[in-house]
C-alpha cells in the first residue's frame, strides 16, 4: 500500500465562488486499476479518516470533471457547501470496476474564510 500524499487546497472565502484546481493528476496510476470512474472529495471537521463528513463533491453529482482515458480530473469553480473554518478533506479515487482505490487517495487541508465586513 502506498504511503497517502498530502495535498491542501486553496482557500476559499464563504459564500463566493472557489477557484477550484484547473487540473488534479494522479501519478502513478495504481497497479491493476482500471479506467478512472469517479472521484470523491469529502470534507471532515475532526480528521481526515472521521466517519462522518459535512459535504462532498463528487465526479458521478457533476461536482467534477473527469478527464477521459486518464487518472486526471478538474474542479471547476463553483461555491464550495462549506462554512467558515479548517476541514480535512480526503480524495478517493474509483475505477470502472466501481472498486474504491483507498491506497491511491490524498488528503489535506482547506480553509474557508469569511467575506470582508463594509
């Protein structure tokens, strides 16, 4: 089993629309695995392995892109089901088996802030 990368997301500030990650590779695809099915980003407030999440996105809700005949995918901008605070986010990846490939996931870190007060 490979060791889990980490990997922190931009910030984002509450409410207004997040930038997103123009492209997310995973490198090396993992031995055995077939096409890229879906992706899962799942959003924690205690650690990133708590059972319970607050939001996620997800590949198969529309939420993100993947990139046809590769281990690549895109989070486009979007307003991120999040309020203020640290969240631990954690990236499990599919194959077209529908076999989840929890050796193959990161995880890491995004802050939302509040919007500036006039």
């Amino acid at each position: 089993m490979s060791a889990v990368a980490t990997y922190n997301l931009p910030d984002f500030v509450v409410g207004n629309t997040w930038q997103g990650v123009p492209l997310y590779t995973i490198s090396p695809v993992p031995s055995g695995a077939g096409a890229l099915d879906d992706v899962e980003i799942q959003f924690r407030l205690s650690s990133p392995t708590s059972p319970t999440y607050v939001a996620k996105l997800s590949a198969a809700n529309g939420d993100i892109t993947l990139v046809p005949g590769t281990w690549s995918f895109i989070i486009s901008p979007q307003v991120l089901p999040l309020p203020a605070g640290t969240f631990f986010q954690s990236v499990k990846l599919f194959d077209d088996s529908g076999t989840p490939q929890p050796y193959t996931y990161t995880t890491g870190t995004i802050t939302g802030i509040l919007p500036p007060t006039r």
